[in-house]
C-alpha cells in the first residue's frame, strides 16, 4: 500500500520535471533557431559553394527539360552525390527575396535546427527527456557542428538525414516486430535522404543488421528459429513500402544513382579511392599529403576539436553503452538500441583509421558521427544524475554545475570566434590561438566576406577610386569565387599578384606574409584568418608560400 501511495506522490512530481526538461529543449530550439535567423548573412562563400549552385541549376535544368538536358549526370564529380540541398536552396531563392548564396545559408541554418530537433527526439526516446535535453545542449554548443550547419552543403545535411535514419531505426527496434506506418515512413525516408546527400549513407545498414542481432538471438531462444526468422521476414515485409519511398527520395535528389541499379556501388568505389590531385595540407605542425595522413588524424582533431564535455560524457556513454550491451539482465531491445548508436559514433572513425583513406579539410567529412555522439552523451549524463539521485544525492548540484561549466566553456569560443565556429580547437589544444601553425583553421576560405567587406569600406571611406578604365585589381591566395563574391562588381581578381592593387590572403599556411601595408585584418583570439594588403606600386612576385595546388 505504501508503495502505491509513494508512487501516486511521485509521479505528478516526475512527470513537472519532464515538462520542465522538454520546455528547455524547446527554448533551446527556439533561441538556436533564432540566433540563426539573425546572424545567417555573416557566413562567407567556401570553395564549393559555386560549384554546388551551378550544379543545382544543371539538375533543375535536367528536371524542367524532362531529362532531355543531362548536363548534370556528368558534371565534375557532383554527379556521384546527390543535390537536395542544392536543389532547395535554388527553389527558395526564386520564392524569398534574398540573394542566392544568402539563402542557401539560411537553408543551411533551418537543416541544421532540424538537426538539433531529431537529435533531441531520438536521445529522449532512448533515454528520457534530461538525456534528450542534454544531447541537445552538447550538439547545440558543439561549434563544429553549428559552424558547418550554416555553410557546409553536404557534410551537414548528410548528418541531419543520418540521425533522422537513426531515430527511424531506433523506433523500428522498440516496436519490432511490428512497425506502426509512421516508424516505416521516418525509416525510409531517412534511407532515402542519407543515400542521396553521400553513398556513406550505407553505413547504416552495417548499424542495422549488427545492431539487431541480439534480438534475433533473443527470439530464436524464445519463440524458436522458424519463428524468429517468420518474424524478421514479416518486418522486411511490411519495410517495403518505406524502402520504395527511400528508393523514389534517392533518386530525386540523387538521380545518377538510379539511372543503373549499379551507380551507387560505382561511387562508393569511387570515393574509396582517392580522385584528386593530391596537395600538402597542415597537420600536427607537419606539412602532410593528404593521402598519406596517419592512422592518428581523426582521433587527434575529435580529442582537440570536440567540446571537452561532449569528449568526456560521449566516451563515458560508449563505455557504459558496450557494459550494457555485455549484460545478460538487459533487455534485447534496449541492447540493440545501445549498438546502435554505438556504432554509428564510433565505426565510421574505426573503419577510417583501419583503412587510412586521403583524409583532409579536418573532421568535416565525419560531422555524421557527432550527433550520435551527443545522445551516447545525453544518456551517460542521465545515467550519471539517475545513479547520483538513488546514491548520491549530495553530489548532484555538483554534477549539474560541472555539466553547465564544460557548456559554458565552447559557448564561450562561439561567440569569439563567430564567424568561423567551424574553425574551433578546444582548450586542450590552446583553443585556436595554440592551434595556429599546427592545424588548417580556415580551410574554407570564409573570412574572405569579412574580408572584402572590410577593403570596399575602406576605400569608401577615403573616397578612393580605381585608376581610369579599368577596376580594382586584387590578387588572391584562397579560393578565386568567394573572393569575388566578397569583393564586389568593382573589383577583379585573380591569382597573379603582377600588376595588381590590392592582394587578399588567407591566414593559412600556404599563404605568404606580405612585405606591404596591412590594410585589413580579420582575427580571432589573436590569430589572423585574413589580411588585405597595399601592393601598389610594389613588386609582389607571389603570394604563396608554397605552389597553389
């Protein structure tokens, strides 16, 4: 009787609490969501954003011409990944009155804020609303990821669509063998969305069938082998209308991959191997090719890049994840959750530095893997306070404020360094500052937007005007279309430093210290991320340190 009576007690009590945890992940979404909407401009061009728009047009171009104009299925090697970012942000920019590269950032930041939301959703449904607040906080404040949301066309979105498969899968094992329509829906288009941003997508199904072995095992003990195997038939069954679904997304975004049934297996063994001509890039104070990077690449950049509380719980939530995948008492459907979302944040790294592909532009390619990092991370927090209110209770107040303090700390780099979050080394690697000269910060060139902007207001300012005849000429060490973009109508640019006006660097290592006036400046934490220089009338044989590649 006593324990119904404390039960009836508690349970209005617990479930304020959870209010209270799913009310701050609200606010949390919406303050996320809020920021982005008013800072989405300060992002610049990368490298690629160029390219991924011309190859957005060519797809819209194939679509509109009934297929009779297929300039997209051989265009660079675009082709072999699919363009539903690209797509969007092309269709948006004919409905919203932005300009293009403007609103494919504000695309950028809504993809990644639902992101956020779908991790919150999955890391509550496997560990309750604090676990679910907590991964939302650890992926909200973790500037890799937030960084490369706003500018980021593929690595981003493909993270979104992997843990949107995620939450699918997860739902599909709580309710094995019976999937509800809405479970088969997220399922396949999470399948659909993921193989269509990067062929990587296919990890998944590695998660899957590995995960799910332990309730098959299960079930041949309990229900017998000709049950068990009626049972995973009978779900493959009632999958099919979602895998068709996931198929028909696939082939929307991505549609070189459906032309030949073999395509996707063409580029998986095309990014395998790798398709570029190789270049030198900065790496533990070394000049490395990036073909050749060691086995410890990954492991080093996510120990100095991560937030040191993602770091500290994500490791925690792997360990105690495989003890209670190891534990006989722990149900098999929980047990294939854990697995899970232990794979899918620790095999791609694992495979990685197993197999050493060309590794390069930092953990860019990984971002993937960190929202399940965060829930592994949101669960050992939820654990940890769970145990501590059964055990310790005194110790919790602590726990919460060591919780808030290693947020606090990342938080604290973001808005330094806003905006080039993407760019972040935590404080066991000095933060950016002992980071400089060991590692690539800029690699995308973003603070040339900061950078023109600076120049053309300058020469406003002084009222300056270029010579008859022709426009500013301003030579460039970074990427040739963002510089251009950042600069203006009234400006060209160009490589070759002869002759020119003005020459823009990035602070990267391939990039000369210039012998002239520093007109402009763009620093973080005291490292420089862009200058602008004075070279006329000056003899400025080149602006490279090394031969660009």
């Amino acid at each position: 009787m006593s324990s119904i009576t404390t039960s009836a007690i508690d349970t209005p009590s617990r479930r304020s609490v959870e209010r209270t945890y799913d009310d701050l992940a609200l606010a949390v979404l919406a303050a996320v969501a809020l920021i982005a909407a008013l800072t989405f401009r300060d992002y610049g061009l990368g490298w690629d954003d160029y390219t991924h728009a011309e190859y957005a047009d060519l797809l819209l171009r194939m679509y509109e011409s009934g297929f009779k104009d297929t300039g997209a299925l051989s265009f660079a090697n675009l082709y072999m990944y699919g363009g539903g970012f690209d797509m969007a942000a092309a269709l948006l920019h004919k409905i919203i009155p932005l300009e293009l590269f403007e609103t494919r950032r504000l695309l950028g930041a809504a993809v990644g804020v639902i992101g956020l939301a779908a991790t919150w959703r999955l890391a509550r449904r496997v560990g309750g609303p604090l676990a679910g607040l907590a991964a939302l906080l650890l992926l909200a404040l973790c500037p890799t990821f937030y960084g490369h949301m706003f500018m980021n066309p593929k690595d981003a979105p493909f993270a979104v669509a992997m843990v949107i498969l995620m939450l699918g899968l997860v739902r599909l094992a709580e309710e094995y063998p019976h999937p509800s329509p809405r479970t088969i829906l997220i399922v396949g288009l999470g399948a659909g969305l993921s193989l269509g941003s990067r062929v990587l997508g296919g990890l998944a199904l590695l998660y899957a069938v590995a995960g799910f072995i332990p309730m098959f095992v299960e079930d041949i003990h309990t229900q017998g082998a000709r049950e068990a195997a009626h049972r995973f038939v009978h779900v493959l069954y009632v999958l099919v209308p979602g895998l068709v679904l996931g198929y028909l997304v696939m082939g929307l975004i991505w549609p070189w991959s459906i032309i030949k049934p073999g395509n996707p297996f063409l580029a998986a063994t095309y990014f395998s191997h790798f398709f570029e001509k190789p270049w030198k890039e900065m790496f533990d104070g070394a000049l490395v090719s990036v073909p050749d990077m060691p086995w410890s690449y990954l492991p080093t950049l996510f120990a100095l890049q991560m937030p040191e509380v993602l770091l500290a719980l994500a490791i925690a939530g792997v360990v105690a994840a495989v003890l209670m995948v190891g534990r006989r008492e722990v149900d098999p459907r929980r047990k294939t959750i854990l697995l899970m979302l232990t794979l899918a944040a620790t095999l791609p790294l694992l495979i990685a530095i197993v197999k050493r592909p060309a590794l390069y532009n930092g953990i860019r390619h990984f971002i993937f893997v960190i929202p399940p990092m965060t829930v592994l991370g949101g669960l050992a927090f939820s654990w940890a306070m769970s145990w501590m209110r059964e055990n310790r209770r005194g110790w919790q107040p602590a726990a919460l404020g060591l919780f808030l303090f290693g947020l606090l700390l990342p938080l604290g780099e973001m808005i330094r360094l806003h905006p080039y979050q993407y760019t972040h080394f935590n404080h066991i690697a000095g933060t950016v500052r002992g980071a400089d000269y060991r590692f690539m910060l800029d690699y995308w060139g973003l603070a040339f937007k900061q950078a023109g902007e600076g120049l053309r207001e300058q020469l406003a300012e002084k009222h300056e005007v270029p010579p008859a005849g022709r426009k500013w000429r301003v030579a460039v060490c970074g990427p040739q279309r963002p510089a251009q973009v950042a600069l203006g109508p009234d400006f060209t640019n160009g490589w070759d430093s002869h002759g020119a006006d003005f020459a823009m660097t990035l602070g990267e290592f391939y990039c000369k210290g210039l012998p002239a006036p520093v007109l402009i400046e763009i620093k973080r934490d005291d490292v420089v991320y862009a200058r602008v220089y004075d070279i006329r009338g000056r003899s400025i044989s080149s602006l490279f340190a090394i031969p660009p590649p």
